[in-house]
C-alpha cells in the first residue's frame, strides 16, 4: 500500500501541538532516559517503540478505565489505547527530529498506529504500539510491516493510506469526551 502524506511537508510531522506534546517534562525525560541508552537514531526509534508497546498497557488489556489522549499524560499515568499509545510515540519520536505521523485502519472502530521516516530513507514506515495481545504482536520493522492487526476487506475492513500529522479529528473529539475506557470504545468512530 502506498502511503499519501495529508500535509506535503515533511516538517509538519515534527511539529508539537496540544495532544503530541514533545516539548512537555515527561516526554522530554523519557526521550533522554531511551537516548541514552540507545545514541543510535534507528536504535533509539526501535527503542521507543518497544517502550511504549510494553510498558504501556492497552487500558482494554487491564480493565483501567482512564482515558488518556495527551502523548505527557499517556506517558505519565502508564495507560491508554491504541490511539492513546500512538500518540506518546509519536511525541517520543518527534522530539528526537523523526518525522511521525499518525494513520488508521478500519475494524469495529478505528484503530490508531504510527508511520516513521527515519533520516536518510525516503519512505514512510507504519509500526503499531498496541502490544499486549497474544497472537496479535506487533514488531519494529523497516522491512515489510509487523502489525497487530491485517484489514480484511470480506469484513469491511480497511488500510487507510493517509498519513495525518494530527490526530483525525472525530478521534480526538471522541477521547476528549469520553469519561472513561468503556465509553470511549463505545463513542470511537468506526470509519474516517
């Protein structure tokens, strides 16, 4: 599938806005915590990756019913959706300067995952930080996708292309709403 960027520079997917918060305290800290470890700009995104994936709990995995949607906030209280998720990892790697943008894929509600452009490639590359569900792993990958989940299009389901440099805007409306978990998958939109 060919990915179709929403905004044509390339500098849009760097930017920080209310819900990617990469300038905020606690992405700033964990970003230096993983680039410490990990100088490398391909270790330090695989790295930030893995760090989100697990060590972020899905909120539907553990019951928790809080609703995070601010990249600081999922960071900070160790909890939050898919979109939740790839949020924090979008902020994680838009303040290491990794062009991150957030994209969607049509099952019984919208899932949300990211697409990265590493310096030096000329492609986008989607990874998905869900984690957390047996048979249903996701991998850092620049080689061929590693996703949770694969659309089936016998059951309506969709890739969709388009690469946002913001969250879609019925998501976040929808996460901003919700007072908690289950409400929340109730109200998430089922299509774009």
């Amino acid at each position: 599938m060919e990915l179709i960027q929403q905004d044509p520079e390339l500098s849009a997917y760097l930017a920080a806005d209310e819900v990617v918060d990469h300038g905020h305290p606690v992405v700033r800290e964990t970003a230096a915590a993983l680039r410490a470890r990990h100088p490398d700009v391909y270790a330090y995104a695989r790295a930030a990756y893995v760090y989100v994936r697990d060590q972020i709990p899905h909120s539907s995995d553990t019951g928790d019913p809080r609703v995070t949607w601010r990249a600081s906030d999922v960071l900070a209280q160790g909890t939050g959706i898919c979109h939740a998720k790839a949020h924090a990892l979008a902020a994680l790697l838009r303040a290491e300067s990794i062009p991150t943008a957030l994209c969607y894929q049509k099952f019984e509600v919208l899932h949300g995952l990211v697409a990265i452009r590493l310096p030096g490639m000329d492609s986008w590359h989607r990874q998905d930080p869900r984690g957390g569900v047996p048979g249903q792993e996701a991998e850092f990958s620049l080689e061929g996708e590693r996703l949770a989940f694969l659309p089936d299009p016998e059951f309506n389901e969709v890739d969709y292309p388009v690469l946002y440099s913001v969250p879609h805007a019925g998501v976040l409306s929808a996460m901003r709403a919700a007072p908690d978990s289950p409400e929340l998958l109730r109200i998430l939109p089922t299509d774009l």
